[in-house]
C-alpha cells in the first residue's frame, strides 16, 4: 500500500508490521538521452552559363529541396557557395551532414570557348608535325590545332628510337617561353616513357596522354583531343582546387563527385586530369534525369528536351537507357571531341536565343544568343536585343514577379523596336512568332535526327527538362505530333537532379580496327580482363564494393569500309572464342537493321572498338519535392488556382488560369490553357490538352490532336 501520493517509483515503501512508511534514500538513475541520428544528405549542384540549380536530399526520408541563382561573374563559385549557404540555412542543415557534393560546371567550356587555357606545347612524331604545320584546306583539324590551342613552334617532333637528351632540350625550351602544359601524341608504349621522363624532369608541368584521353585510331581525332585536353588541364586543377579549399572552409567533411559526358560519376583525381570529359556535364545530368524519370513513369523510349538560356538540346532515351555514342564536335572550335558520351540533339540556343529581322525582311530566330552575363533584355543587365525569353515574357507565359524580377517594359521596347516595327506587326504578333519560330527549328533538328535513325517522334514521349523547358515543350511536342508530354517534379533543376541518379562508373576503350574473321582473341580476352579489374578498382577506390558493381562489355562495329557504327552487347562469358563470332554478327544485323532498315551481307563485318563499361546501378530518387512555405502563401487549403493572367495565344489575349504546382492534387485532371508555376519554371500547357499530377508528383499532359 502507498500512501500520501507516493509511489513505488519515488521509493517509499510501507512496513506491513507498523504499517509506517519507511522512506528509503533515493538513488540517481541516470538516463540515457535518445539522440536522433544525424541526417546525412546529398547535393547536386550544377553551374550553368545563366543560373546555378541546387538539390539537396535528404537520404533517410527522401525529401529534396530545391533552388535555383543566377550565376555569378566572373567568378561562379562565389554565388555557388552563396546560394549553397542559403538553401541550408532555410532547411536547417549544416555543411558537415552532407556526405556528398556531385557538382558539374560550366567553368571548363566556358575556358574552351573564350580560348583563355594554358599556354600547350604538343610531342608528336616527326611526320605529323609536319602535318600539322603543312594543314590539308583551310577548315582541317590540323589547321585549328595550332592556330587555336598550340603554336606551331610549339609542336615538338620526335623520332624513334627516343633521344632523352633531345626530348629534354625540347621541354627545357618550353618552359622557358613559359608553358605549363603539354600533350603527347605517339604510340602507346612511347607515350608512357614520355610521361615517366617528364614526371621526374619536369614536376610542374602538366602532361596529358593521348593513350588516356582517347584511344581512337585516327591520328587527327587523337591530337585533337589530346590538344584540348592539355589545354584545360590547369584551368580545371585551379578550379576545383578552389571549390575544395572553400567548400572545407566552411565546414564540408565529404567527398565531391563530378559527372562525365557519358552520364557516368567521377572522382575530382580524374576531372582534374581529363578535364575534357566535363564539357558536356549539364547535358549528361538532364539525360541521367530523363532515364530516371523514364524507370519511375515505365516510359520505355522518350525525348528529354533540356532547354536552358544558352542551349536547347535533346537526349534520346531508349529501352530505358539513354543513347551513347563515340564523340562530338564542340561547335566553338570545329574540333571533334572523341569520346563515349551520351549522345545529343543540338536544337541551337535557348532563351537566350536572338530573333531578327534579316535583310529579306524574314524573321530569324537563333542565328546569335545574347551573351550569358547579360541575358534576355528583361532581365535587366544591359540586353538590346530581343530574345526568346522576351517574347515568352509578352506572350503572359511568364510572371513578372515570379522568381525573379523581370522587366516587361524592356522586353516589349526591344520587340517592338526590332521585330514588330520592321514587319509591320504587333508586339503581341511578334512575340508569338518568334515563340512558334523556335519551336519550329527546334522540331525540324529533332525529326531530321529521328529519320536518320528510321524513328518516329509520335512512338516517344517528351520530357521537359531545364529552366526553359517547360515553358516551351509544349509547341515543340505538339510540332513533333507526340502523344504525351511529361515535366517532372525539378524539370527547372534537372542537371543538377540527374547528378544524384547517375552512376559511378569507368569506361575503358580499345581501339582495334580488323575484320572479323582476323581478331586475335587472345589479345581482346587480356584487354578485357585488365579493363574490367581497372573498373572494380575504381569503385573500390570510391568506396564502393564489387558486388555493387554492373559489368557490360561491349563491341563497335560497321561493315567494312563503312564510317556507320554500331554498338553491340558482348556475351557474360569473359572469354571471347572464335565460336561467337555468329553470335556477335547476329546481334549486329539485329541493331543494324533496326537503326537503317537494311542489311549487307555480302560484305565482311569490321571490330572498330571494344569497350569495358563497370558501374553502380542508376539510383532511383522517390521525388519527394519539399517546398518552402513562402512558395505557396496566398493558396487556401487544398486550392491550386492562384488566379488568371492575359496569355496570347496566336490570336487574341485570353484570361488563362494560374496553378501553383505544390498545390496540385494527385489524379485531378484538368484542362488546357493553363500555366503552372513553381519556383524554378513555369509549365506552359496550350490548347486542346488535359493535365493530370500523378502519383509521384509529375505533370502528365496529354496532347489531343
């Protein structure tokens, strides 16, 4: 029995005898506090040429934050660490919970393109010297070399048997005209005896292998790369040597990844020593999103379009994957860049796109982009010309004082002045025009790449992807006739969104060019051997064990004589025998045929390249979008509608509803017109559409025709 409120816990106890109440001293338990364990996040961040996107997930629940700067210049890491400080402070996260930062930027194209790298010296052999410095016509590779990147007495040619007295009197005369790095064209065993001699020789010098950075066949595309490569190398070394020094100042213990043109995550040791395969980053990002999307929505063959202000281009996903192809041609410096990246649809600029008026009294619309740092004339830094983001803006597209604060009177000024007056149309005309304008160049780019690949835009979704892109997917998907247009929970902040679903991986390339019946199967088993350890070694030294890890090998061949290749998928069995040749030609008239609707079979078929893929599988994000209060105040409960705003819509001004995208309701269809808008873009959806939110957050359109 207790009396007097006690309680057994307080340690009185009653004497059954004297039925008193024996108080008992009581005795300190210590309790252990619960802590709730630390969240550990992951951010993407990607710098582009107009804004910096940021993504920040929380990795035990799932949820993402998003955010979006304009970019800063001339240096871009300082708005980086500006708006990186900004988004955590709103989430209440620090810089030690984030295990990891996958960052890609423009900085090293941006280099390429203002021409602004390292002073590069190249060794080649003493007959391509020659080459380089005799040319073949006036748009040659070897014209572009030296008169871009490395000046001819700057090109060092060298005879077999190597001469190192020689070799040293020849970088000793480099660096005294002050050189900091230089590339190395020559065969494979040289290259290395090369790259040993300078290491010790010449420690500071910065030394790129053609061997490392493209195995291709063609001495021309290796120079080219090998050039360009050496070229960057210390503007990337600088780079992200600051962004590491700064990012550790302000308290970040993780690692930084950054992702390759092929999709593919990287550890900083290879982005500051091949810094060529950063140049298509934000586009490999956006891709890596689309295929992620693709997997969520069960979407087997899409078009992902990611449109930014300075570029509009276009990835093809199919049977979940997106397509891979052997290089590209940076158009700033007419030199092809040979090497696995996922392949793209270059559909001009963005919208940052200038229209004008030609002197046939035509419209164009994409013949220039106004520079990044000033942008579209409503932004206000200084534009005199009239872009499509201008004519977005005076169609009622977008909000004046969404996001950021635009300037429409500028945007109409400039229209009016350069479009309107000339033609003799309203603003509203001419803004309408240049909107359908674009669209159209942009549909015709991505038809002309589907006939050749014997492909249908109507068999594809369309993704929108990209500050841009929403606003203007819907014109294009209605050109190019396909039946669904999807714009995904952080279409606005996709490159950075796709950072966190690509896989880490290495790629190992061997150049080989036989035909078939003459493959020395010995030499490819070894190769494929040794690439595929190089490949668990990778990922064991990011951290990631083999049984993680994805092996695929496989094989580029053409029929001979051809310059079409295609790609095929090697059998699991690690040793290649003649026996499968009938197996590997089977698969390569199966891809053949499906891509050029015919078959030679009375020509030999040709190896070109073997390649040795190793990565993690794609992560699938559950796209929990966690928006900020502010982003929906005004909504009442359950209510998406914020209100009506004047749109144009080829005709005549009409009063289009609002939607605030946080508040949409899962499964409530509603109809087009209609805008929706988020803090990173505005959805524009035009007429004879419905519009859906499904389950995991992304706005489904369903195009009527």
């Amino acid at each position: 029995m207790i009396e007097n409120g006690g309680s057994a816990a307080s340690g009185a106890v009653a004497n059954k005898k004297t039925n008193r109440v024996n108080t008992l001293p009581k005795v300190a338990v210590q309790q252990k506090a619960v802590v709730p364990p630390t969240p550990i996040y992951k951010l993407g961040m990607a710098i582009g040429n107009t804004f910096t996107d940021f993504v920040l997930l929380n990795t035990a629940n799932g949820n993402l934050y998003f955010d979006k700067i304009l970019t800063t210049y001339p240096d871009p890491i300082e708005g980086l660490l500006e708006g990186m400080r900004v988004l955590l402070e709103r989430h209440k996260v620090l810089p030690s919970h984030i295990r990891t930062i996958i960052h890609g930027t423009t900085a090293i194209n941006k280099a390429l393109l203002e021409q602004n790298g390292a002073k590069t010296g190249l060794i080649t052999t003493q007959d391509f010297k020659n080459r380089l410095e005799i040319g073949r016509d006036l748009e040659a590779i070897s014209n572009i070399i030296t008169k871009s990147f490395v000046p001819i007495d700057l090109c060092f040619g060298i005879s077999e048997p190597l001469n190192i007295n020689e070799l040293a009197s020849m970088i000793q005369d480099f660096s005294v005209q002050n050189g900091i790095s230089i590339g190395v064209c020559l065969p494979n065993a040289l290259e290395q005896k090369i790259a040993d001699f300078l290491k010790r020789r010449f420690p500071d010098i910065y030394v790129s292998l053609s061997s490392e950075i493209t195995p291709d066949i063609s001495i021309d595309e290796r120079a080219a790369a090998t050039v360009m490569n050496a070229y960057l190398q210390p503007i990337a070394h600088h780079y992200w040597n600051e962004l590491e020094k700064k990012l550790e100042s302000i308290g970040f213990k993780g690692i930084i990844h950054t992702i390759n043109a092929a999709g593919r995550l990287t550890m900083l040791e290879n982005a500051r020593k091949m810094p060529i395969q950063s140049l298509a980053s934000g586009f490999a990002g956006s891709a890596m999103m689309g295929v992620s999307v693709c997997k969520i929505l069960k979407i087997s063959n899409a078009l992902t379009l990611d449109m930014g202000g300075t570029t509009a281009e276009a990835a093809l996903i199919r049977k979940n994957a997106p397509v891979w192809t052997n290089g590209f041609e940076k158009k700033e410096t007419h030199l092809p860049v040979r090497m696995p990246v996922i392949d793209r649809i270059v559909m001009g600029s963005g919208g940052h796109a200038i229209a004008q008026v030609g002197a046939d009294g035509l419209l164009v619309v994409g013949l220039e982009t106004a520079d990044a740092s000033i942008g579209a004339a409503c932004y206000g830094r200084g534009g005199t010309e009239p872009t499509v983001t201008d004519a977005d803006l005076v169609l009622g597209f977008l909000n004046e004082n969404h996001f950021l604060l635009l300037h429409k009177n500028l945007s109409i000024k400039v229209l009016d002045e350069k479009i309107a007056q000339p033609l003799g149309i309203s603003v509203a005309e001419a803004a309408w025009e240049i909107h359908q304008m674009a669209a159209q160049n942009r549909a015709n780019a991505i038809q002309m790449d589907l006939i050749e690949r014997h492909l249908e835009s109507p068999s594809f979704s369309v993704i929108a992807l990209g500050g841009a892109g929403a606003v203007q997917a819907f014109a294009l998907a209605r050109l190019l006739r396909t039946p669904q247009l999807v714009i995904p929970v952080g279409a606005g902040v996709a490159s950075a969104l796709g950072f966190l679903v690509a896989p880490m991986g290495l790629e190992s390339i061997w150049t080989d060019v036989r035909r078939i019946s003459t493959v020395d199967w010995a030499k490819v088993t070894l190769f494929l051997r040794q690439a595929t350890q190089k490949g668990y070694d990778f990922l064991k030294k990011a951290g990631v064990s083999a049984t993680q890890a994805i092996l695929q090998r496989f094989v580029t061949m053409r029929y001979a004589g051809q310059e079409l290749e295609i790609t095929v998928l090697l059998p699991n069995d690690i040793n290649l025998i003649p026996t499968l040749i009938t197996s590997i030609e089977r698969h390569f008239d199966t891809e053949y045929k499906a891509q050029y609707g015919t078959l030679m079979p009375e020509i030999e078929r040709e190896i070109v390249t073997w390649r040795v893929v190793v990565n993690t599988s794609t992560p699938i994000l559950p796209l929990k979008q966690v928006v900020h209060p502010a982003q929906t105040r005004h909504l009442t409960e359950n209510r998406a509608l914020k209100g009506h705003r004047p749109v144009y819509l080829g005709t005549h001004f009409i009063e289009c509803p609002v939607y605030d995208r946080a508040a949409l309701r899962v499964g409530e269809p509603f109809s087009s017109p209609a805008l929706i808008e988020e803090a990173e873009t505005t959805v524009v959806v035009g007429e004879n559409a419905t519009i859906h939110l499904d389950s995991f957050g992304n706005i489904i359109v369903d195009l009527h025709y």
